[in-house]
C-alpha cells in the first residue's frame, strides 16, 4: 500500500481514494430530532444561505455502508461519529453538483482501510433571506442619507456665496439708489434667490421622508445580526442571537433601557487563554455577555450587569438580572432571589455562582484545565444536574467570547 517490493503471493491492499480537501471553513453539528433519527448539520462559517444536512434511523446507516453494522444502535453510531468531529477527521468534500456535500470519514472493514461516505443535501434557509433583504434596505436607506447630507452641504455652500454677493451689492447700493433703478432691482433679485435657497434647505431639513441626519448620529451604530454571526465563534444561527436579545431586554426591562448593540472585546482564541487576559479586557465593563464553547461541542454562558474585578479573594456580587444559559437547547435561567450572580477573583475566569460548585466556573489556562457546572437549582433556577453541560459535571474549554452590551433608553 505504500510502495516498494510486494511478494507475488501477497494480494494487494485496498487503497482509499484520495479528494481534495475542501478550503472552505464548516460548522458541523450532529443530534438527534424528535423522531430518534440523527441529524447530521453543516454550514458554512462564511456562506450565506449555504446549509447541509441529512436525517437517518439506524435502518438507514445500515443501508447507506456495512460499516455501520460494527455498532448496535444508532445511539452508538452518534457516539462515533461525536468523537471523529472532536478529533477533527471528519472530511467534508463539495460535490459537482452544488445541491450535495460528502461527509467523509477514514475506517478499517475486515482489517482492510476505506472510505465511509454520507451524502448531505442542501438545505433551503429562509432566515439568511430575511438578513440579506434587510441588510440590502440599510445599505440603500445610508445612501439616501449621503445623499442627503451631500445636498444639504452644497446648498448651504450656495446661500454663503449669494449672502456674500449680497454684501457686494449692499454696497454698490448707496451708489445706485439715487439714480440707478437697475441697481436696486438686481439686488432684489439676489435677496429673492437667497430666501428661496433658504427655503429650501428648511423644506429638506424638516421632511419627514427626508429628514436631516446629524454627523453625531450617523456615527452611532446599531446592531447587525449579520455581522456578529460571521464574526462570532460560537453563535451559528440567527434564532441564538434573537433568544439572547429578547432575554437581556426581559431582564432589564426595569432599567428603562433596553438593548442597543454588543461589542466583542475578549476571545480567548485570540487575546490568551489567561485569567491575566480575561480580566485585562473585561474588568470594571458591564453589562457584560459570556459565551463559552467547549471540545465536546457544548455551547453556553451567562449575562450580568455587575462588573468583574481582579481582587486577590473570592468577591461575590449580587445582580437580579442575572441569568445562564444553554444555546444548544435556548433555554435560560434566572438566578434565584437573594443570591450571588457572580463572583470575582484574580486567579480566575468568569464565575457564576454556586453554593456546592459554581454554575459555571473557569480557573487559569481555560484551555488546559477543567472547568465545571453546578447541580440543579444551586443558585440559579436549573431543573437538572448540570443541565447547561447535558448531564456532565466538568468540561474542557475550546472558546471563550465576550461581549460588552450597550444600552439604550427606551423611547
């Protein structure tokens, strides 16, 4: 199989074909549906509208390759294929037809190597319609407004060279009023034209189809949904960001304010994996949002609106509007009345309190050491032990994101 002298009694190997790798970056998510089939997901990180996916019962995987009548159920079969996306050996191959994508994996039939192959099929995504059509009236709606900024210049440039010209005229006045009626209807004129730019400039700054935008608020940004999923690591889909949004403003709502905007200012990935780094970046921010992925492909986090601090203690804080929560099962959980939120200390990551184990807990070097979840109902509203983590007490970091939100006043 891999070159040089064979024995003439020795039958040669089966070798597996090899396919280019694809260079496009995907999201893969595996789980079961309501029907106890599994669903295997694949997106691209940078594509729109670009979705595949498949759903099979154990029936189908034996029917698709006898390799999946090594394992006894499909319940199994998701255990395989859970580890083989973890280990990163899972190939994803684009077909010629762009309707298709090859899930692709390396095994070993009757001691001899192959190629296990699922074909995946495109899946339609109305939601990325939606963004785009949005996306498309904001770009249109920032060009009428250049548009009509760069009117409102040119006619006040307009009115400051006749207000000069008149001036001029005011001058030449004096000189003409006795006996020169030319004169004094030129001048005329030139007040007339002035008062109809002025006019004009008012008609345009007090329209309601064309009102005037000031260069303070054209700075001040809102949020794009679009932007964030792109740029994010750990959020895949529009529906986790709207159940984040409507969340924060639920538990806000006393404040007055309400959502505004999120600011990405720490990634693990990119800033260090540090306790130094995370409170470098965060310390002394709020309200702050903390999402957390890990090697198993679990994703969740928590919101607060007290600050983190590098003290050399353990510090709680207490924060009613508080909450954790699972993305992959969007459900959320206040904390409970009374409580601590959050704790701080130098040594540490993000702490959400608990009284037996932290609802969630990250000491030093998140990627190297063990964090933890909390049993139900320890401080926050959980139903089930370790519920955020699907059943599982520790976990292993594999991203950290976190996301400083701004406020607005309610109208």
């Amino acid at each position: 199989m891999h070159g040089g002298p064979q024995n003439e009694d020795t039958s040669q190997e089966e070798e597996i074909p090899k396919k280019k790798k694809s260079k496009i970056r995907y999201n893969i998510r595996i789980g079961f549906t309501k029907l106890k089939k599994l669903k295997i997901s694949v997106n691209e990180i940078k594509g729109e509208n670009n979705l595949f996916q498949r759903k099979l019962d154990y029936q189908d995987f034996l029917e698709l390759d006898n390799f999946f009548a090594l394992y006894h159920n499909i319940e199994e079969i998701m255990v395989e294929l859970d580890d083989l996306i973890v280990e990163n050996k899972i190939i994803l191959t684009p077909d010629k037809d762009p309707k298709k994508l090859f899930f692709e994996f390396d095994a070993e039939v009757n001691n001899k190597p192959r190629r296990v192959s699922i074909t995946l099929f495109k899946k339609y995504n109305e939601h990325m319609d939606a963004i785009n059509s949005i996306c498309k009236a904001l770009v249109a709606q920032n060009q009428l407004i250049d548009q009509i900024t760069s009117e409102n210049k040119d006619l006040k440039t307009k009115i400051n060279q006749l207000d000069k010209r008149v001036a001029e005229k005011e001058e030449e006045k004096i000189f003409l009023e006795n006996d020169s009626i030319r004169g004094t209807k030129d001048l005329n004129d030139y007040d007339k034209q002035s008062d109809l730019i002025r006019y004009e400039i008012k008609i345009q700054e007090h329209n309601d189809d064309f009102a005037f935008i000031s260069p303070k608020s054209l700075e001040e940004k809102k949020c794009d949904p679009k932007e964030i999923l792109d740029n994010s690591k750990i959020l895949n889909h529009i529906k986790e960001f709207t159940f984040l949004v409507k969340k924060i403003n639920r538990n806000i709502s006393y404040t007055s304010k309400q959502f505004f905007n999120m600011k990405l200012i720490y990634r693990a990935s990119d800033d260090g994996d540090t306790a130094e780094m995370f409170h470098k970046k965060c310390d002394n921010l709020c309200p702050l949002l903390i999402l957390i992925k890990t090697t198993k492909h679990r994703r969740f986090g928590g919101f607060t609106q007290e600050t983190f601090e590098s003290t050399n203690e353990f510090k709680g804080k207490l924060d009613g509007s508080a909450f954790i929560f699972s993305l992959d099962k969007l459900k959320s959980y206040d904390v409970q009345e009374g409580q601590n939120a959050i704790c701080s200390c130098k040594n540490n990551g993000p702490i959400f309190y608990g009284n037996e184990s932290c609802n969630i807990y990250l000491s030093d070097k998140f990627f190297l050491t063990k964090g933890n979840v909390a049993r139900k109902g320890d401080r926050y509203n959980t139903k089930e032990d370790y519920e955020i983590n699907f059943g599982k007490a520790k976990f292993v970091t594999k991203e950290i994101e976190v996301y400083h939100i701004i406020l607005t006043k309610l109208n």
